[in-house]
C-alpha cells in the first residue's frame, strides 16, 4: 500500500537534455532492435548497416532508384479511386480514401512511370502499402493494367514491384476483378514476346499475390519479404498446427520454386539491367 500521491506534475525544464534524441533522428531496425541514424539507414537505401533488415521503400523510391532520380516519366497521376458501394467499417471509405491521400500525399496506392534502366527503355508499376496497406482497388488495377499497355505500345520490357496486403474489400467484386483483368492483359504482353520481370518486397500477399506478382517471366524478392496468399496466422488457425519455420519468407519461396532469384536491394538496378540483356537479345 502507498502512503504517498504526488499531487503536481514532477520537476520541468525548459533546456532540452544533452543526451536526449532529437525526435525522427533515429531509427530502431525491427529486426536487430538497433538505433541507426536515418541519414545512414538513407544512404544504404533504407537497408540495416547492422542486420540487412530492408525497411519499406515507397514507388517514388523504386522508380529512383531503378531509373534514376529526375530521370523517368509519371503516368496516369489524374486517376482517383471513389465509393462505389457507399462501403463503411470502422469509418466510411471516402473518408479512409481522403485520410490515405493527406497522409501519403500520394492519389492511390500504386503508380506508374517510364524511364530507361540500362539500354533499356522499361515501364514500370510500383505499389505504396502505406496508401491503405499497398491494396488493389480498380484504380490499382488500371494503373498496372496500363503500365502492362504501355510497354506492349512501346515494345519495351515491363517491371512491376509489388507491395501489398491483397485486394480492396472495400471495393468487393470490383477489386477481385482486377486479377483477371491485370493477368489477361500480362498473356498479351507475353504473345509480344515481351519479359516480364516481378519484384515481391514486404509484404505480398492475397489476390496481388494471387495474380501479377507471381507471372513474371523471372519472379524476384527481396530478402526476407512476406509472399503470400493468405497471411500465416490465418493458416495456422485454419489448419490448427504449427508452420515451418520462415513460412513464407522469401527464402522459403526460393527454395520451393515459387521465387526465382532473391536480390540484395543495393544489387537490384545491376541485377535487372542484366536480365534485361539476356532476355532483350534477340532485339539486338
């Protein structure tokens, strides 16, 4: 029992403390639970220097790093997601989409981009799981559809980088319908004889899993990334026993054939450069 109640808050003090952390400065990496520098974990391109973990990179990141900074072409920045089913949960879907857009200050959770990797004119579709967990709605969908258009026009090689949970409920059977849609469109890409490489990062899973991201020509990961239909608790509830360890990991992907190549996020430019070569050949 307390024989004591502090009745007014504790000592305060204008001065900030020598030894406290000037806030956004650092980083603790989720998997070695180390303090980086976020001007460090920046300069290796959001990678641990201690561990290797590869913290979320947004398209606008990929797209920079694939075709270099200014370098590359946006498309289709006008497209805007609505409510076609006047959906709500926990809060309308108007209002989730509108919280979406001034939290990211982006329009959508995927984007799209031309530029050149190599000698390689490419179109490129990248996914945001920050814009509503990276989910496929229709607007989703028609970006990469017209990403997978734009290199069939140009007879240029195709790149997408997933980043999702699935597809957007909120949009029920409108959002499923974007997985045939997208793969209709890839088996078009593919009668040109045009590569298709997919990139999984952290998370891919449900129907984008279901779908694009596993019809590439070559089907490439980043270390450690979560690939997937349906999450790893749900199966395990589902089938009542334990998972092998790193179920769904990447590296357990590769193992069993479903991933071609894991790449390192600082080797991924040479990386697909190279298999733009082999593949692109025959256009030489």
């Amino acid at each position: 029992m307390s024989w004591f109640k502090r009745k007014r808050a504790g000592i305060q003090t204008t001065r900030r403390e020598q030894n406290s952390v000037p806030e956004g400065q650092w980083v603790k990496c989720p998997e070695c639970k180390e303090i980086v520098n976020r001007r460090e974990l920046k300069d290796h391109l959001l990678v641990c220097p201690k561990c290797d973990h590869h913290f979320r990179l947004s398209s606008e990141d990929y797209f920079k790093l694939l075709l270099g900074e200014g370098q590359y072409e946006l498309h289709d920045e006008d497209l805007r997601s609505v409510d076609p089913l006047d959906f709500s949960d926990r809060k309308p879907y108007d209002e989730r989409l509108a919280s979406a857009r001034e939290e990211t200050g982006q329009h959508e959770a995927a984007r799209a981009a031309t530029g050149t990797l190599g000698a390689h004119r490419v179109s490129v579709a990248a996914l945001d799981f920050s814009f509503i967990g990276g989910s496929m709605g229709s607007v989703v969908g028609e970006m990469v559809t017209r990403s997978i258009k734009r290199a069939c026009r140009e007879e240029c090689p195709l790149i997408i980088v997933s980043q999702s949970g699935g597809a957007r409920m909120m949009e029920g059977a409108l959002s499923l319908m974007q997985m045939a849609k997208t793969s209709a469109h890839l088996a078009r890409l593919s009668e040109k004889g045009l590569p298709y490489l997919s990139l999984m990062t952290h998370p891919t899973t449900g129907g984008v899993t279901a779908s694009f991201a596993m019809l590439g020509d070559v089907n490439l990961a980043e270390p450690k990334a979560l690939i997937g239909f349906a999450g790893p608790r749900v199966i395990r509830e589902t089938i009542g026993s334990d998972l092998p360890e790193g179920f769904q990991r990447a590296e357990f992907l590769k193992e069993h054939g479903f991933v071609d190549r894991i790449v390192e996020r600082g080797a991924l430019k040479d990386e697909l450069e190279h298999l733009l070569d082999l593949l692109m050949e025959r256009e030489g």
